[in-house]
C-alpha cells in the first residue's frame, strides 16, 4: 500500500514538473548535439540561427561561430552547420543583420591564431569570466568572409546585438574604464557610451519596437564589492554571480532595474509583446548552479517559471514572428557536460 502511494506521488511530481514546461514551450526539438552550444539567433526570416560552439568533434578547441539551417537541423541528427568566423582565435556573441546576407560576432583572431587562455583556477574557487581585450566586433558574410570591422578601440568589444529595425546595434566595451553599454550604426558610425554605473552591464537586446534595451549588469556597492569588482576588471576577468536585469531607453534614459531577486540574473530578451522579458536565473538555487528560464513583467511583476528540466537553460530569444523559441540546455546530455540548443513552438 505504501509502495502505491508513494509510485503515485512521484508520479505527480513528475506530471506537476513537466507542466510547467507545458504551459509555454510547446514541441520542444534538439538542434545540436555534443560540446557546448549557446547563444543561438535568429535569422529576420526565422529559417536560420546564428549561434557559437566548441564541438570537439568539429575540431574545435573553443568558440566558433555557425550558420545552422534550422530545417535540416531538426531533420537530421548528422547535420553540421558552417563555419563562419575564421577558425583562429575564440569568438562570442553573433548576430544577423537584417539584410539576410551578412553576420556580426566578435573575435580575438587579430591578435593570434590559438585560442586565449581561460583564467587559471583560484584558490577560492570563485567562478569567472574572461574579457579578453583582444576581442573586436565584425562582419562576415554567409561564405565567412570578413567585409568590414566595426570595432578598433584597445579594449573589449563584444556582446553585440542588432535592431529588430537593423539600423543600429549594441554592444559591450570597457574602453572608458568599466564594462559599459555603447549604442553604434549598423556601419560601426556614431559610437556612444549609455550606461555609466559602475558595474559589469553586457547582454543587451532590444525591445521589439527598437526603443528600449534590456540587460544583465552588476552593481557592486560595499567597499569590499568594489575593491574586488575593480582589481578583477584590471585583470580582464568578472564575477558574474550576482547580476539583475535592468532596462533603459537606446539612449540610456530612463534607467530602471526589473529584477531584485539576488544570485545571477541574466540573459534576458524581451517577450514579442515588449511588455514581458525571459531570462535565466539561478535565484531559487540553494546549490547555484541550478539556472532556469523565467519571465517577469517589465514592471518587476508577475514572475513565472518557464523551465525546470535539467539544471541550466539559459539564452532564449524569440522568433521575430514571435511564434518560436530557442534556448541553450543540458537536457538529454545522457551525462555528458554538453549543451545543446533546443527550439520549441512558444504558447502564451
């Protein structure tokens, strides 16, 4: 009788988990399989994403940038994307202009063919990322040939994302001395820093409308915070464990910050509405690894899980149509470390 009840309550955990997926993410398909594979787009048509890898199986030894057909992505298991960025050096952070034909993504190419490396482990174990001040912003196009680049500042510059409108792109660069938002053309024209706070602010989009971005940033406020957030920086690392999201205009008025839930709060794209955002969080974590997606009114209420399947889901962006998502995951890595990139039909 025990043995029943208890098959009938981890059933209803079960069912209970599951449904919360339900409610939003609909035909939920894997794109890729093995290495790392995040920070997926969209392409204005829907029908291509941008996104970067290490693929050990592609003879990758860190980040590159791919063109993925989604059809045959999801058609056959054996698909490999193309290359677009070089092959030399680590890139980040890719992006569609809206002409179709070309693709903006950041690298460290100029500077050397191996891939830098990543910061030596601490003795406190903290977890970091690396701004190499090596990395620039170009352009390729769909052959992977480089047309034009639009960064040259000694510095970081990376993080770029383009316009729903595709006139003008955001990016994130410590030229002035902190990790800050700049705004420029589409042509790299008319740079300008819009964000002052002092704090990491990087993983801008726009809002559907072109009017407004959101972000992750971080806000050291204690001495303590500070000393450390600045002597890391001058290292050309950050500790991106305890990050909200905040939204601004393009011009960086109305500064506001959407979420106060503690821990790291990041990736976030606006809803197709422009009145919601999605971001991965791991606030409800006792563990902190442990990110899931959630979406929050662009008030600061009406937070909602959207996944709780594997324990890192992060990178959604929304189709421009607004009828599909796609998101990074370590579902069905059968063990591995792997991430993979997953499109569902989305439902409100």
């Amino acid at each position: 009788m025990y043995k029943t009840i208890f098959t009938l309550l981890i059933s209803a955990q079960i069912v209970v988990a599951q449904n919360i997926e339900d409610k939003h993410l609909k035909n939920i398909q894997q794109l890729t399989r093995g290495g790392d594979n995040a920070e997926a787009y969209f392409s204005y048509d829907n029908k291509f994403l941008t996104f970067q890898s290490n693929n050990a199986a592609w003879g990758l030894k860190c980040d590159q940038i791919f063109n993925l057909d989604i059809s045959k992505a999801a058609a056959d298991t054996t698909y490999k994307p193309s290359l677009i960025s070089t092959g030399l050096g680590r890139t980040t952070c890719s992006y569609y202009l809206k002409d179709g034909k070309h693709i903006l993504y950041a690298s460290t190419h100029a500077a050397g063919k191996d891939c830098p490396p990543p910061p030596a482990p601490r003795s406190d174990r903290k977890y970091l990322w690396p701004i190499y001040s090596s990395f620039d912003i170009y352009v390729a196009d769909l052959n992977g040939k480089i047309v034009s680049q639009l960064t040259n500042s000694p510095g970081y510059d990376a993080e770029a994302t383009v316009s729903p409108q595709g006139d003008k792109i955001v990016f994130t660069s410590d030229r002035s001395g902190d990790l800050e938002l700049w705004t420029m053309d589409i042509d790299g024209k008319n740079q300008k820093q819009i964000t002052f706070g002092l704090g990491y602010d990087g993983g801008a989009f726009f809002s559907p409308d072109g009017k407004k971005l959101v972000f992750r940033a971080s806000r050291p406020s204690t001495e303590e915070e500070i000393k450390e957030y600045k002597d890391l920086l001058a290292q050309g690392l950050v500790a991106p464990t305890n990050m909200e999201i905040y939204t601004c205009n393009v011009d960086g008025s109305d500064l506001k910050q959407i979420t106060r839930l503690g821990k790291a709060n990041w990736a976030p794209f606006f809803h197709p509405s422009g009145n919601k955002i999605l971001f991965s969080s791991n606030h409800h974590s006792s563990r902190g690894y442990d990110f899931q997606l959630y979406m929050i009114n662009i008030d600061g209420s009406g937070l909602e899980q959207i996944t709780n399947q594997s324990i890192f889901n992060a990178f959604p962006m929304f189709s421009f149509d607004g009828k599909k998502l796609i998101f990074s995951s370590n579902r069905n890595n059968h063990g591995t470390h792997d991430t993979n990139l997953f499109i569902a039909d989305w439902q409100d």
